[in-house]
C-alpha cells in the first residue's frame, strides 16, 4: 500500500505539472500591465494580480507600498491610504509564496515559481484528505480515490495552479481537523492555535471556518476524570497557556495593518479603492466616481460604508444556496456533481453517528452559510464555485466513506466512475485555461454591449481550447507547436481518468468479498 500512495503521489505531482500556469520570464512592473501577463496571460484576475503586486513588492523593494505602474497592474483590486498605494486583500498568501518567487526567478520564471507555491499546498491537501480518511477508518485506497475527486474532479483543480488563497485555507482547516482526530497533547493544541490565528491573516472568513476547531480544541483544554461517581475537572496550565500562542500570527497581522493601512485594527478590504490609476500616477477613487454618479441623477449624499460585516446578509442566503449548488455558472451541479455522492456520504455518517462527524458538518456549514450570504455569491470572474473549496475537501471524505460502504455494488461504482469522469473533464477544462468566467448576470450585460453571445459556463473554456488557447506554462513553452491545445486538454484528462479507473478496479479488487463496517 505504501507503495501504491507513492505512484499516486508522483502522479498527482506530474499532473499538476502539466497544469500549472505560467509563461517564461520575471517580469517587472511594465512588462506585468502588458495584456500578455494581464488578460491574456495567466494574472488574468484582479485577485491574483492583487496578491501578485504586494508579493512583487516584499520580494523585489521590501516595502508594503505599490508603485503607481504596479498599482495599475493591481486595479480595481488596490487600496489608497495616505497617498500610498496597498494592498486591499489578507497579506499572509503574498508572504507565503516569496519562497517560490525568488527560487523562480532564480531560473527566469518567477511568475511559475510563485504559483507552484498553491500547487504544493493541493498537494497537502490531498495527503490530508486521505491521512483524515485512514484515521476515520476509511478504506486506504478509497481515501486516496477522495482525494484524487477533490484535486481533479471539483474547482479546486483551477484554483490549484494559479494564486488565490483556497488552497492554504483548505491546508490550515485541514490541518486543524487531522491533529483534532489524531492526537490530544500539549503540542497538538499549540499547534491548533497557532493554525486558528494565522488563518485570520490568510482570508478573513477563514475565523468562522476554524471556530468549529477552535471550540472543540478549548474543550480538550481542560481534562475530566470520573472517579467513584464523582466527576473531577483539572486545567492544566501549559494547556491554557498554549491558547495565548495565537498571540504569534495575530502581532504579525496587527503589525502589517498598522505599517500598511495605517492601524492595527484596519483591514485592508477597509480601506478607500482606486478603481484605476490615472497617467500622472494619481488615482481614480471609487468614492469619487459615486460621488459623480450621484450629482449627475441629483441624489442625496452617498456614505460608502466599509465594513466586513455588512458584505453578509441574510436575506441573500437563497439565492447564495442557488449559486453554489444549481446555477449553471457556478453550482455544483454544473461542474462537480461527484461531491453528490459525498452528499449522499455525509448522510451516512450521520445516520451511523461517524466520529467527528458533527466537527466536520459544522466546518462545511460554516462555509456554506458564510458564503451564501456573501454579497457576491458568483466570486467574481471565476470557474465553478471557489469559495466552496474547503466544504469539496471535506465532502471528499465522504465520497471515500461513500465508497467504502458500497464497494460490492458493481452498477454503483460504475456510476460513480461516470460521473467522476464527467467531472474530472469539466474540471480539467478549468485548470489548462482560464478562470475568466462571468457570472450569467454579467455575461448578459457583457452580450448587450458586444452584440454577440457570452458564455457564463464551462462552454467559454470549450471556445478557449476551440482557439488553440491553454494558459498551461508547459504547453505554451514546450508543446504548442507540436500539438494543438485540443489534444493536450484530451491527453492530460485521459490520463486522469485512466489512472481514476485503475485505482477503482483495484479498489474492487482488495475490497471483493469483504466487510466495511465505518
């Protein structure tokens, strides 16, 4: 077994090789506003270019601060405070991948350098997912095939070669769920806290996903014991004072507020957004433009209310839950409809009271109300439903639960084999080209002013590959002239798919004639 876990991980490594986006060169802050690197290349959202400008800025001029040709490169997406340009997302991803940007620049591909960074992390997350999976006494090859369906088979495909935060979000609640399952000692609980800080600085609702984590670690902070019908509670000290090294993460954040945005307690989705960057290098505000909006239809004064919270509200939860499940732009049913069978899973666990069971529902529903609140359900331009990532690695778990209950059901594994093959293509179709999808509101609007059709599905990535056009880095430097992007999209998911059978057979092989009881 440990040498199958071997092959699947080099595999896994070779796949999303092939994946990751990319073109040669380190480009400074002119090169980066050039369409080549912009739309047309792979910073071809503002949320990776966002992320990208503060990371140029620690690795190449160890400052906090945009020029204003960077903060072009950043727009919409860049904050303005006291007459400097900053960053308007959670810092800790940017520092994360300075690693990767000076080891890429080393061999004149930063840009690849800096996103194989949220490559690794994928990776983590699919050795978590299996080694939760074990622990939770998941079939061993099953638990490989759940995290195979969550790298491959759902959006987190997409998200794993380019620069956005799911990736890291997902390691750090994974993380938290696997020392929760596997271990109750001083240094696990250290490292929980830990983890439950510095999530805070990867993305902001990060603090709601890990609350489930952080209460069930708090309990395992004090210790009970049951002697002759009395029941004792002891608090250990070291244990109490393991919570205070959250401490740590929380001075790292409060110290890039304070030296970025001006107060420890100002995030940066606070601060005042330059929607573009004039030619003198002075900004273009978005205040200012409401404000023009507002004498020109004569309208009472505008108050831009900057607030984290005030992006969630209730009333949206409808049509948030829409988003995420059903709609054809995004929902799940449109681009990963294999996590049904980690629905269908998750049912299971709870009708068999699984362990830890409650821990990882109220992990997934976090994510899912949190979100479906969200003023912005669609996540911008985007391929599939990003912000459900980590809810797709825990429902993983639950295809390889799922899996392991009916491993002797020949026409439901062959069910199961259809649709994750359905899904792996979809998914496939993401990663090698872009994740500039609009959502269908958008693209009707978008369809007003062009005169023609816009695709908001999975159907725009298919006219990418129509055009011969991959954002691959190895398809653009090494295999564009030699094949078309058509047989490379068909080449890579074959291969997934093939390597997604082969571990079904012999999944059915070892489990022939034997008994799950989880």
């Amino acid at each position: 077994m440990k040498y199958l876990y071997v092959l699947f991980a080099l595999f896994c490594v070779l796949v999303m090789a092939f994946s990751i986006r990319g073109i040669q060169g380190n480009p400074t802050p002119q090169d980066l506003n050039r369409s080549v690197w912009k739309d047309d290349g792979p910073l071809e959202l503002s949320p990776e270019r966002g992320r990208y400008a503060l990371l140029y800025a620690l690795a190449e001029t160890n400052t906090f601060y945009f020029s204003p040709e960077l903060a072009k490169f950043a727009a919409p997406d860049v904050g303005y405070t006291d007459g400097k340009y900053v960053s308007l997302f959670a810092p800790t991803v940017s520092f994360i991948v300075v690693p990767g940007y000076l080891f890429g620049k080393f061999f004149n591909m930063a840009q690849v350098g800096s996103y194989a960074v949220i490559a690794i992390f994928a990776l983590f997350n699919v050795a978590l997912i299996r080694a939760i999976a074990i622990r939770l006494g998941i079939h061993p090859i099953a638990a490989i095939i759940g995290g195979l369906t969550f790298l491959f088979a759902s959006p987190a495909f997409a998200y794993a070669v380019t620069l956005y935060q799911h990736h890291i979000s997902t390691f750090i609640i994974l993380s938290g769920v696997y020392l929760l399952i596997r271990y109750n000692t001083l240094w696990s609980l250290t490292a929980i806290w830990l983890l439950c800080a510095l999530s805070i600085s990867v993305d902001y609702p990060n603090f709601l996903m890990m609350l489930p984590i952080g209460i069930l670690a708090l309990g395992r902070t004090f210790i009970g014991e049951k002697k002759e019908n009395k029941l004792s509670l002891s608090i250990p000290l070291l244990r109490v004072f393991a919570i205070f090294t959250m401490a740590l993460p929380l001075a790292f954040f409060l110290w890039f507020n304070n030296a970025s945005n001006g107060s420890p307690l100002r995030l940066s989705g606070m601060i005042e957004r330059a929607i573009e960057v004039r030619a003198n290098g002075t900004p273009l505000l978005e205040g200012e433009i409401l404000e023009a909006r507002r004498k020109a239809l004569k309208q009472p004064p505008i108050v831009i209310e900057k607030s984290f919270v005030s992006a969630f509200q209730s009333r949206l939860l409808l049509n948030g839950f829409y988003t995420h499940f059903i709609s054809p732009d995004r929902g799940m049913l449109m681009y990963t409809p294999v996590m049904l069978f980690g629905i269908a899973g998750l049912v299971l666990a709870i009708k068999r009271r699984m362990k830890y069971v409650g821990l990882l529902v109220a992990v997934i529903g976090f994510n899912v109300l949190l979100y479906s609140m969200w003023d912005d359900p669609y996540g911008g331009w985007a391929f599939g439903s990003r912000y459900l990532i980590p809810t797709y690695a825990i429902l993983s778990l639950f295809v390889a639960y799922f899996l392991t209950r009916f491993s002797k059901y020949n026409m439901m594994l062959l069910l199961f084999f259809a649709v994750l093959s359905y899904s792996i293509s979809v998914n496939t179709l993401g990663a090698i080209t872009s994740n500039r999808n609009p959502p269908k509101i958008e693209a009707a609007a978008l369809a007003e002013v062009s005169k023609r059709e816009e695709p908001y599905t999975y159907m725009r990535n298919v006219n990418l590959l129509n055009n011969n056009i991959s954002k691959s880095y190895i398809f653009e430097t090494y295999a564009a002239n030699n094949i078309s992007a058509w047989h490379y999209y068909t080449y890579l998911t074959a291969f997934i798919i093939i390597v997604s059978a082969c571990l079904l057979m012999l999944f059915k092989r070892v489990t022939k004639g034997v008994s799950h009881a989880v």
